[in-house]
C-alpha cells in the first residue's frame, strides 16, 4: 500500500510538472529565450496583446493544434541548432494560422464593432520647422452610422470576400472575389494581369492556377498586432509632442525619418551614423549647437532607443522588413486592394469599375489644422462621387468656404489642408496625358499629398516622391512587358 501510495504521487508530480512544462512552452518566456526571436518579442512585450500567450494565438484548439504546433516547434529547434534559420524570420504563413474564430474572436466579437468613432492625432510635418498639425478624422469601424451606413472598415469580414496572392505577406493582390447572398461572384482583377480587356477568362484561369484564394480575415488586415513593430513615423510624432526630442531643433523630424527608415548592418553602426547629427548642426546651424546643446544630446539618445525598438541588425530586421497592412500610410496596406487599379470583371471582360478608392471609402477625409472642425450630419449627395474632389471647384471657386454654402460644414481651414500643398495646381481633367507637366510647375511633393508611393510606382520605374517619403519594397510587381496602366492592350490597339 505504502509503495502504490509513492508510485502514485510521483506518477502525479509528474503529470503536474508535464503539464506546467507543456504550459509554459506556449508562453513568451519560452519562446523568446531563443536569440532570433529577439524583434518578435520586443514587438510582443511592447504591443497591446503583451499579456496573451504565443499559444492562444499560434496554436489551434485541441490535441490536432497542439501536435501540429510542437511538430513545428521541432522543425524550429533543428534549424538553430544546424544554423539554417531564416535571417529575418519570416512571419507564420496565413494559412498555417488558426483561423481568427478560435483566436481573435474568442476576445472581439464581430457583432459588436463599434459604429463611427473619431480619432485625432498629432503629427508633425518634416519641414525646417517641424510644424505641428492636428489631424482629425471620423473612422467607420463597423458601420451603422448616421455618415454612411453602406460602407465601413470591418465590412471586409462581415461579408464574404476571398482574394488571391502569390506572395507570403500578401503585398501585390492579384484577384479578389465576393460572393453575394444568391451565390453569384462579383470578380477584380488587378490591371498588370490583364492581357486582352474585352476577355479576362484566360488570366483569370491562369490567377487561379498559381494561387489559392485566401479568405479575407482579422489577420488580412491585423498582420502585425501581435507583434507590432513601432512605426518611425508615429514613434517621432509622440517624442516630438512629449518633448522628448526638442521640436525647436531645425529639421530633426526629417532627419530622424531618415536614419530610423535606413537599413544598418549592427547597431554600433547605426549609433555611429545617428551621432553625426551633431556634425549636421554644427555645419548648418551652429548657432543651434551654441545654444542647444542639450536638446541635440538628448535627440541622439531618443533616437537610439526608438531605433532598437524598430530594428534588430543582427536578424536583418528593419523598419520595412514587416509590412503592416493597417492604414496605407507608409505601407501599401488597403492600398492592396483599394489603388483604383482592380477592374470589375463582367461577362468575361474587365469594366472601368473598380474597388472603391475614394478617400472617404472607410474614414471621413482628413483635416489638418490647429483645431479640427469635423462636419457633422449627413454629406451631400454630391460629395458620393469619387471625382467630387477634382469637381467641386465649379461650385466653389475660392478657398474660403464662408463665401458659399461649403462654409456650414466646414471651417476655412478644412479647405486649407488641400489648397496650401500645391496638389489643387494640378490638372487632373487630362492627367492621363499631362500631369508630367503640371507635376513639373507643381512640385514632386504634390503627389505624396494624395498618392503613397506604390501608386506612382504602378508606372514610373525612377522615384518621383519626395526623398524623405519611405519607399515600399515588393509591394509592386512589374507590368507585363509592352503594358503599362491605364493602357490596357485591346484587340483594336495592338
């Protein structure tokens, strides 16, 4: 009896130890004890699932999940001990993922996305005097509001959309499908596929040869949020508004978005090159360095920290080396899909429609000013046209909304945000054939006003954006040779 009753608290020891050694191989202590988890786990520890475990979000439910997850965990094991791990590693494959109804909705419910919700930020541009801006804007999260009930951001998975793409990150959408209550699919094709517009049957066998249609998830879109690495950009607007780094410094905005979007090779590197920001004031602005000394010291160590939050030179890991598809600022992000260049396909052949693209699709469009003065209540008929923007002018012929009827929704600053970058010089009635001139008179930088870099990129090989705009790597694939949009070769034309 003696002997059973050892037997059985060793036997039980065991399955506790087991299963808090089972438990604890799910958790973030275990996982980033490995030295090429290091920017995984920095992004972990610093984001907004910290106190989530890997598990619940790697690992399906069940004893299938867990055998699949540990089979992979070995695979991993036997890469570091042979040396032959990716440099950076490289995100879970969206396949390999537990589908978002065993992880994301465990915690967020899709019948419960909240309706309009307004979201103010402050930035600052990256001119000589760092000007501070407001930016305001209405985000429909779920729709459901009195600004548009037909349209808003979570529609994307609340209806049943499928795309197709042959990269792993999912950066150039080749196709994207949406299936209607009755069953029909309505089908868009992305313009460098389309070899002959009046019948796209045969690229879009050939999409669906070389690629498998992936469902539009939580995770299409929410790519990075558990790992989510800092954005340079957003990083520098809170230092800059917290004083952390001295807004007085000329140009310090500019030049610290230039070292936190480069590539080093280590870190002493990356100290060495940010410390010559004090050679650049002492060449350019001395009279700063006189009385600012300071200020300079303490922006060089800013910027070191948020660089080790961005960067692991030892992983190869940049700034640019996970894009983040949540926005469409520095990364092509809804712009995948949302670029005005994937053409409705009807009866075989592809349409001038295309996946809406007009900026207030999702958001109201932003204002910028030192108080923003969002309008409220219900736009205009007119103001659903997607060329409204270009088209308001015959209405509006001056920028002072107080002369016209714009002024009871919007204030004189609202009109501003536009009319002061040199974007409203450009004729856009006849872009197609001569917006290289007025470009020329504008300025490159009234592009980037409206337009992030891969849509520019669709047909110019050399840059034309500004040299401060971060460029996107292998968001754009090359045009068919002979092709470049919007010139679709037609059965007449070639």
């Amino acid at each position: 009896t003696a002997l059973l009753l050892v037997v059985g608290a060793f036997f039980s020891l065991f399955v506790v130890g087991a299963t808090s050694v089972i438990a604890w191989t799910e958790t973030a202590d275990f996982c980033g004890r490995c030295h090429t988890m290091g920017p995984e786990l920095t992004a972990h520890t610093n984001g907004p699932h910290s106190d989530v475990t890997c598990g619940e979000c790697h690992v399906s439910p069940g004893v299938d999940g867990w055998v699949k997850a540990k089979m992979n965990g070995t695979r991993q094991l036997v890469e570091i001990v042979l040396g032959t791990f990716p440099e950076p590693i490289p995100p879970p494959d969206h396949d390999s993922l537990p589908p978002p109804a065993e992880t994301c909705q465990r915690c967020h419910r899709l019948d419960r996305v909240g309706t309009a919700a307004l979201v103010t930020r402050t930035q600052y541009t990256e001119d000589e005097a760092n000007t501070r801006q407001f930016i305001g804007l209405l985000i429909r999260p779920g729709g459901g509001d009195v600004f548009d009930v037909g349209r808003s951001v979570h529609w994307h998975v609340l209806a049943d959309v499928e795309f197709r793409s042959d990269d792993e990150a999912a950066q150039a959408i080749r196709w994207v499908g949406v299936t209607r209550a009755d069953g029909t699919v309505r089908e868009f094709i992305r313009q460098d596929e389309i070899r002959l517009a009046e019948d796209v049957k045969p690229d879009l066998e050939r999409i669906k040869q070389e690629t498998e249609a992936r469902p539009m998830d939580c995770i299409s879109c929410h790519n990075r949020v558990g790992h989510p690495l800092p954005n340079p950009r957003r990083s520098l607007d809170a230092a800059l508004a917290s004083g952390r780094i001295d807004a007085e410094l000329p140009y310090i905005k500019r030049e610290a978005m230039r070292l936190l979007w480069s590539n080093f090779p280590s870190e002493a590197v990356a100290d060495a090159e940010i410390e010559q920001l004090r050679d650049f004031y002492e060449l350019r602005y001395p009279e700063v360095t006189q009385y600012k000394p300071m200020a300079i010291n303490n922006a060089i160590e800013e910027i070191k920290v948020l660089y080790r939050l961005t960067a692991t030179p030892v992983m190869r890991v940049t700034a640019t080396t996970y894009p983040d598809n949540l926005g469409h600022t520095d990364f092509a992000g809804c712009f995948r899909c949302h670029d005005g260049g994937h053409f409705l396909v009807e009866n075989g052949a592809a349409t001038t429609k295309t996946i809406p693209s007009s900026c207030d699709t999702c958001h109201t469009f932003p204002q910028i000013g030192a108080v923003a003065s969002l309008p409220l209540g219900i736009p205009p008929d007119t103001h659903d046209d997607r060329l409204w923007v270009f088209s308001h002018r015959l209405v509006a012929p001056g920028e002072d909304p107080g002369t016209n009827s714009c002024g009871e929704c919007h204030a004189r600053d609202y009109c501003i945000n536009c009319h002061v970058t040199g974007a409203v010089t450009v004729d856009h009635d006849e872009m197609l054939t001569n917006h290289a001139a007025s470009i020329r008179t504008s300025g490159a930088g009234s592009c980037a006003y409206c337009h992030q870099p891969i849509y520019c990129a669709r047909c110019h090989s050399e840059p034309v954006l500004p040299g401060s705009a971060p460029v996107i790597r292998g968001g754009v694939t090359d045009s068919p040779p002979g092709l470049r949009w919007p010139l679709i070769l037609t059965a007449d034309r070639r």
